[in-house]
C-alpha cells in the first residue's frame, strides 16, 4: 500500500508538472498563431522564437506586487483562483493517457494517477466524476466575482453561471450517445470499444482499415459538444463573462499578479481537459498506427503520441477559432445553448437509442 501511495504521489506531481508546462507553451503558441493570422510576429524577444516567453511570464506575475482593494471580502477573493486552479487540475487525475501499464519492478501502473495497483484498470465511472468536477469549477469564477464587491465582476460571474447551467445540459446530453454505443462509463473501455470493428451484418460496405471512432456515428453530438466546451471553458466567441468591451475584465477584474495568474491557468487547464475528453470519446484516444520497424521502446510510447498529437489538433483549433470569430451578444449566447444545442443534443440521443436498439 505504501509503495502504491508513493507512486500516485509521483505521478501527481508529474501530471500537474506536464499539465502547468503544457498550460504555459499553450500560450505562447496561441500568441504566434493569432499573431501569424493578424500578419503580426507574436513572442520573439525572449529566448529563440520567443520560446522563454512563457517563463519570462511566470517569472512576472510572480513578482508582481498582489494588490487586494479595501472592499472586497478577502477570505472568499484569495480562495476563489485557488478553487478554480485546484478544480481544474483536478479533473485530469481520471483521464487515462495510454492503454498500456509500465513495470515499476514488481509493480506495474498505468499511465493515470487514479490507475488500480496493478496499473490494469482505472475508475468506472471516471466520466461523472470528470464532468462533475467541470461543472463545479465555475464556483472559483461566481465567488470571485461575488467576493469582488465590484459591479462589473459580480455581472461577469453571473454569466458565467448562467452560462455555465445553460451549456452543461447540451454538453452531457452529447455524451449520452457514446455511452450508449460503447455500454460504459470508464474512459479507457470507451476507447477500447472504439477499436472493435463494426458489426458486420449491417455495415459491409465500411472497409476494415477505416477508423472506428465514436465521431462517425456521432456526429451531431460532435458538433454540440463542441460548441458547448468553448462556452464552457469561456472561449471567444462565448467569452462573455470577461468581455473587455463590457465589463472591463469581468469576474478577475481587481485580481492582479499571481491570483490572476491562477484564474489564466485554470482556463488553459480546463481547456486541456475539454480536449482530452473529446480525444477520448470521439477520436478514440490513443489509437493510431504503429510502425514495426521502429524499436520496441518508441512502439510502447507510439499511443501516448497519438494521443498528445490529437489533443494539439484540438487546442489548435482552440486557437483559430479564438483568430477567427467574433464574440457573441448575451442573449444570442443563451438562445443559442436553449434553442438549438439542446434540441440537437436530444434528437442526437433519441435517434441513437432507436439504432442501437434495431440494430440489437
């Protein structure tokens, strides 16, 4: 038992080690991409190709003098970017990066920090608790805007309450899809369902190299839970809740130096999170081709660079659609999440429970 905590111990630092890193890179690459599509350079003064930027960033914020105005409720304003960061990083403590468990003498873990001792298995329901973690995670934002005592920061954490409730309800319904073609709640047995091939009798027609990710059949639910992620983690064009042209910065507009830091690494974190979700449940994690003349140390880690590759493929569409779209009006926001996600959302679901059941 001792030697099973220590190593979820290291993994977890590990983990929150890789997922911080990969937060901080993200920025940058968000801030050459955009700056590429508006024929600007982006990040280059520091280190080649701006590559230090983001430590020169680190190193800012936390030097910078943290200012706590006299107003504000201070116990609820310095807990609210730590809940949200903890929040954040917490959610991906259940998503498994690779099918395979690596020996550890004569133990074996997977690679996940909430993988069984034998590394062989992980939780069974690992979705709720992902999406229930997600969805508590806008508390940070509603306490920090409440906390503020500022008008424009409470109206920022009441849409991002609201839009919180009105997009989680597309968002879950879109998974129900894929929970009902793969008879599972476990992340690593829905990627596993994704490698089985179709079932003959109906789809002759699908050659057998063809993928047989959840995305095909699930389409729509794709689409929905798409566009209900970018509302959920905050994203241009549903970034309402920090509209500069509205609301100054919104919910973090008196946070400064390192508790705005936190709040920045808590959106970035759950964008990770969001991506991780979609590579699981739609693209089928980490499937891919592996090549048999490479040598037997780069084939074991063959899943893992599939895996990252697609999570980049999604952040970067992340980016371009940041380039790209304009933000929307609060009320198109919320017509949209009522009126047309959550319709699609509940057609998707009904008419995937009516194949599934001609089919069986």
């Amino acid at each position: 038992m001792i030697t099973y905590i220590a190593i979820a111990a290291i993994k977890s630092l590990v983990f929150i080690h890789v997922l911080l890193g990969a937060v901080a890179y993200t920025v940058w690459l968000e801030r050459k991409v955009v700056g590429r599509m508006q024929n600007r350079w982006g990040p280059t003064r520091v280190g080649p190709f701006g590559l230090l930027q983001p430590i020169a960033d680190g190193v800012k914020f936390i030097l910078k003098e943290d200012l706590t105005p006299p107003h504000v409720y201070k116990p609820l304003f310095i807990l609210a970017p730590v809940l949200a960061v903890v929040l954040a990083l917490t959610s991906i403590a259940v998503v498994p990066l690779s099918g395979k468990a690596i020996p550890i003498g004569n133990w074996s873990t997977g690679l996940q920090v909430t993988s069984a001792p034998n590394g062989t298995g992980d939780i069974n329901i690992a979705l709720l608790i992902l999406l229930g973690v997600s969805s508590i995670a806008v508390y940070g934002i509603a306490l920090a805007g409440w906390s503020s005592n500022n008008k424009y920061s409470l109206l920022g954490s009441l849409r991002a309450s609201s839009q919180m409730i009105s997009y989680e309800l597309s968002l879950g319904l879109s998974l129900v899809g894929v929970l009902i073609l793969a008879g599972s709640f476990s992340l690593r047995e829905i990627v596993e369902a994704q490698g089985r091939p179709y079932n003959t009798a109906h789809f002759q027609w699908i050659p057998a190299w063809f993928p047989h990710w959840y995305i095909f059949p699930q389409l729509i639910a794709f689409f929905v839970y798409l566009i209900s992620a970018y509302a959920e983690t905050n994203r241009i064009p549903f970034d309402l809740p920090e509209a500069e042209t509205e609301l100054v910065a919104g919910y973090h507009t008196e946070y400064s130096a390192m508790k705005f830091a936190m709040f920045f690494m808590a959106e970035y974190a759950n964008m990770f999170t969001v991506a991780c979700v979609a590579t699981l449940l739609f693209f089928g994690g980490w499937q891919g081709p592996v090549p048999q003349f490479l040598p037997p140390v780069a084939q074991a880690l063959m899943p893992l660079f599939w895996f990252a590759l697609k999570i980049f493929v999604f952040i970067f569409v992340y980016i371009w659609v940041r380039g790209t779209l304009p933000r929307f009006r609060y009320d198109q926001l919320m017509a949209f999440g009522w009126k047309v996600l959550l319709p699609l959302a509940i057609v998707n679901l009904v008419a995937t429970s009516l194949v599934v059941a001609w089919m069986s």
